[in-house]
C-alpha cells in the first residue's frame, strides 16, 4: 500500500510494517551490535571515569594534569572524528591496526574492538566529570568526621563518599547510556554494520529511504524508551530515598503528559 493523496509524496506501509514485525537477519546483527556495543563501552566508560575522577583528586600535580588533560582533549573532540583516527588513524600511521580475535567459537572483528574502544574512551571523559561532580555533591562535613575518627581516606571513600555518590550519579548515568546507543549510529563510518548502516545499504538496493530510515527511527525509539523504563526502576530501587519519586502511568513516562516535578521531601 503505497500512500499519494495528490501531493507527490508517497509512503510505503508494506515495506515499512514489514521491515518492522519481520526484520531480516542482517537487521537483527545491527540490532544486536548496537545494544552489546553500548551496554560494554558504557561499562567500560564509567570504569575508566572513576579512574580518570581518582587521579584528579591525587595529591601529585603531574597525574591531575595527566586526567585533566584526557578529559579536556576527549571532551573537546568530536566523537566522529576519534572513531576515524582510532579505527583509520592509527592503521595508516603504522601504529596499531585492529585485527580480527577469535576466542573458542566467538569472533570479536576489528572495527568492533575499535568501536568499543572509542566509545569507551569517550564516555570514560563524561563519566569522570558526572563522578567529580556527585562526589563532591557529597556534604563535606561527613568527609570531617571521618577524618576526626581516624578514618584513613580510601576507607572514607568507600565507607562514605561512594555509596552517597552512586545515588547521586545513577539519573545522569542513564542518561549518558541512552545518549551511548544514539551514538552507535556514528559507527557506520568506519564501516561497522549496526542498524544504522543496515539501514543505509537497504536503503541502496530498494531506494526506500523514508521508509527504512524511519523503521530504524523506530528501533532505537523502541531501544530508548525499554530503557527508559528500566532507568526508572533503577532510580527507585537506589535512588537519593530524600527524593519523593511519584509513580507514574506508562503514558506520562512515555510523553510527559501529567508529569509533575519531583519534590524533595524535608526532615
């Protein structure tokens, strides 16, 4: 059923609700590469902020200059531009060229080592200052009590900073994720076949461009918004409990609609 109300523009329903409920193999490959892309590179990324945020906070000024300047340089850059020079850069340069791993029966390809890396490298930078931040969100008298009981300072990180700081970080860590799997779609550049670039050779073989480039709007609509909703039970389950988070119906979580703003309860 192809759409024309007169106007030249036509639309066609069966090639997009077929994409849609019976999506190909190589559909599926996009579709899964996107999602354990993102889950390993945003682990990956938080790990490598919390490093990043501890040698901010070192006492010896060449390793905070060391993570300030990671964080400046990777933050002040484009992520397309360090997916390029990671992937190509460093291949045309001699330097390192990704290679395809196989692991028993598991075969990690080249452009998705470098794919992770990039996007773990990148995150790595936002983590750090979402860590810097919810760690020093953390009411500094605490951190002076501790030190006045004797508490050496890694254990009043642990004892004290970290748990109070993890409630903190957890609404914008999800936001970061969600913000991860939008940006797979920047790694077709460097020829890794995720959904976006399923999307683009499909769209080269049936010149269906509307209608393939929406079902991956779709998809990542449909990717977005199931995490959506898991950010939410995270955020309740460990959550800042001085926050009153008022349950809402799947329809205002999905538009806003009815939405009222969180209110902090006082003691």
């Amino acid at each position: 059923m192809i759409l024309d109300a007169g106007t030249g523009v036509t639309f066609d329903w069966s090639f997009f609700w077929g994409h849609i409920l019976e999506p190909s193999s190589a559909w599926l490959t996009g579709l899964w590469r996107t999602i354990y892309i993102s889950v390993i590179s945003q682990a990956l990324g938080v790990v490598l902020g919390f490093l990043i945020t501890i040698v901010r906070r070192s006492r010896l000024a060449p390793l905070r200059a060391v993570g300030s300047f990671y964080v400046w340089v990777v933050r002040g850059t484009p992520l397309l531009v360090q997916l390029v020079l990671v992937y190509n850069g460093l291949a045309a340069t001699g330097i390192y060229k990704f290679s395809d791993i196989t692991v028993g029966d598991v075969t990690v390809l080249g452009v998705v080592q470098a794919a992770i890396l990039t996007l773990a490298v990148h995150e790595g930078a936002y983590m750090s200052e979402i860590i810097r931040a919810s760690l020093d969100a953390v009411d500094h008298g605490q951190i002076e009590a501790a030190a006045a009981l004797g508490m050496t300072p890694s254990l009043t990180m642990r004892i004290i900073h970290i748990p109070q700081a993890v409630r903190i970080v957890i609404p914008p860590l999800g936001n970061e994720f969600n913000l991860m799997m939008k940006n797979t779609t920047l790694l077709s550049v460097i020829g890794l076949q995720e959904m976006f670039l399923t999307a683009q050779d499909i769209n080269s073989t049936t010149f269906k461009t509307f209608e393939i480039f929406a079902v991956a709007g779709c998809y990542y609509l449909f990717l977005t918004t199931v995490w959506g909703f898991v950010q939410r039970g995270i955020e309740r389950k460990l959550g800042d409990p001085s926050m009153r988070v008022p349950r809402q119906s799947a329809l205002t979580r999905l538009t806003g609609i009815g939405s009222r703003s969180t209110v902090r309860v006082e003691h």
